[in-house]
C-alpha cells in the first residue's frame, strides 16, 4: 500500500488523516454535548436530535441567502449570526417539544425513543417540502477560504481551523453554565434528586424544559458548523446520530469530560481506518471495538461519582 512513498510524504499523509479526524472530533463533539445534557441529564433518548442539527443548518442556509442578497456588507459576519439564529430556532422547537410530548414520558425511556424517532420522520418531511430532496450548501465568507501552510506539504483548512475553535468556545462555555452558575447547579440537583430538588424549591418542570432546549439549541449551532464541512440535506442527521450517542455512552453519559475524551478517540480511530479501509469498514470496526469495551465497562469511560 506504501510502495513508492517516502517518509516525508506519509508523515504527510498520516498528519492530513490526523487533522481530518480533529475536524470530525469537532463535529462530534458539537453533536454530543446537546445529547449528553439531554440524555445524560434528563435520561430521554432523542433520536430527532440530528434534525435539530440539520434545522441549525437549514437557517444558516437561509441566513446566508438573505444577507448576501439584502445586507451584503454584512456578509463576512453572517456566519455568528446564523450561529445565534440557529441556537434560538432549534432551542425554541426542542423547547416546544418536551412541553408538547417529552414532558409526558419522562422515565419510560423506550416511549421516549419511539416518540422521537417519530417526530425525527415528520422533521426529515417537513424539511423535504420545505426545501425539497436536493441536498444544499451555502457560501463562506472570503476569510474562511483557502488554507494554512503547516509545511510545504501540510495544509490546514482556515474553514476547519474555525470549526475546532468554535467547539473549543462552545465546550467552555457549556462547561461554565453547567459546572459554574446556580442554574447549572440547579440542573444537577434535577438529575441527583428530583423529589429532594422540588423539595427546595426549585421549578423541575421549567429546568426541564429549558435544559432540553439548551441541547437542542447546541445541536443547531453544530448544524451551523456543519454547514462548513457538508452539504444539507432532510436525512443529513441521521448520518450522525448513531456516532453521537455512541460517543456518549461510551464516554460516560453523564461526564463532559468523558463526552470530548470519546469524541476524541473514536474520530481518529475511524479516520486512521478510513485510510486504509473503506469509510463503511471503518465505521463498522470503530462500532465493534466500543462494543467490546462497553461489555468490559458498561458505565463508559468516566462515572460521575455520586455522594449517596
């Protein structure tokens, strides 16, 4: 397979695979941060999370379209405030849907997965219509074109460069509101103890509802970045759905920590393998091996320790 390349030009190689896994490590980190607060957090599987992602994705479309016709000054911007736009339209629909149905299943978690895995159908229908099958992309501004000159044989995408350090900002951010401010404590107190948290008076059915549209609003500003890395489509989500709640759990469901430690070994892991097998080979490798540690540790990577 290596015949006739030098040492310089697979380090090459192995550094351009290596930096491809960072750029799916931050979409997968994107994804899984909204689904671990609502899964970790709230014990719902939300098997229409990937269409929240892609309605991030379908605004920011829109966002780009409507600035450079109307405002085209504005247009290098565009992109923080399709990202707002995004966080707002998914947080406000994930908002909508636990007080209209997931707020009626909390604690029967397979009524939870059939419940939205039918309303990720109605969504992947309602953006067909809407937006028709074709698949969609938009215009970056001139400043996240072209690439960095790491060496004379390594370039790294300006594009992808932005997408790791948004996931950066959006990890320490998450991490602030959750770990750093009295609603995150609240929200901690919700998951330990709901009966001693209403107890004290905290609001459990508005925590609830704001902390499933927080992860749903997370998922739009992935569907934002996602823009960045791939066409939009009505079916873009499901694409990485399975892949999130595998890094989910495998990182430990209810540890941030364990949500980016896995992010990051299973996308270099499938990246260093799709160089040397076929993209579906890889992924079904990267599937058995977690499989495979999960039988061997099936409370994931890290275990939020509890006082009890």
């Amino acid at each position: 397979m290596f015949e006739g390349y030098s040492l310089a030009e697979l380090g090459s190689i192995f550094a351009m695979q290596g930096f491809a896994g960072l750029i799916l490590f931050s979409v997968f980190v994107l994804m899984a941060l909204g689904l671990a607060i609502i899964f970790g957090q709230m014990g719902v599987i939300n098997m229409a999370h990937g269409e929240f992602m892609i309605l991030g994705a379908y605004v920011t479309y829109l966002c780009s379209n409507f600035i450079s016709t109307t405002v085209p000054a504005l247009f290098p911007a565009y992109f923080f405030i399709a990202m707002i736009l995004a966080f707002f339209a998914s947080g406000a629909l994930g908002m909508l849907v636990e007080w209209g149905m997931i707020r009626f299943l909390y604690r029967r978690p397979l009524d939870t997965l059939l419940a939205t895995w039918g309303l990720s159908l109605i969504l992947q229908q309602v953006f067909r219509s809407v937006f028709g099958a074709r698949e969609v992309g938009v215009v970056l501004p001139d400043w996240l074109m072209g690439s960095v000159a790491v060496t004379d044989t390594i370039e790294v995408p300006i594009n992808g460069l932005f997408v790791m350090a948004l996931t950066m900002a959006i990890t320490v951010v998450i991490y602030a509101v959750m770990f750093r401010s009295r609603w995150g404590q609240g929200v901690r107190a919700v998951m330990q103890n709901r009966t001693m948290a209403g107890a004290v008076g905290i609001n459990t059915e508005k925590v609830d509802r704001y902390t499933f549209g927080l992860g749903c609003g997370i998922a739009g500003v992935a569907g934002s970045a996602f823009t960045m890395v791939g066409s939009t489509g009505p079916t873009s989500g499901q694409l990485y759905i399975v892949d999130t709640f595998l890094v989910v759990v495998f990182g430990g469901a209810q540890s941030l920590i364990g949500t980016i430690a896995s992010a990051f070994t299973i996308s270099q892991a499938q990246s260093t393998m799709e160089f040397f097998l076929s993209g579906s080979t890889a992924k079904v490798l990267t599937l058995l091996t977690v499989v495979v540690i999960l039988m061997l540790r099936p409370q994931g990577l890290f275990v939020l320790k509890v006082r009890r």
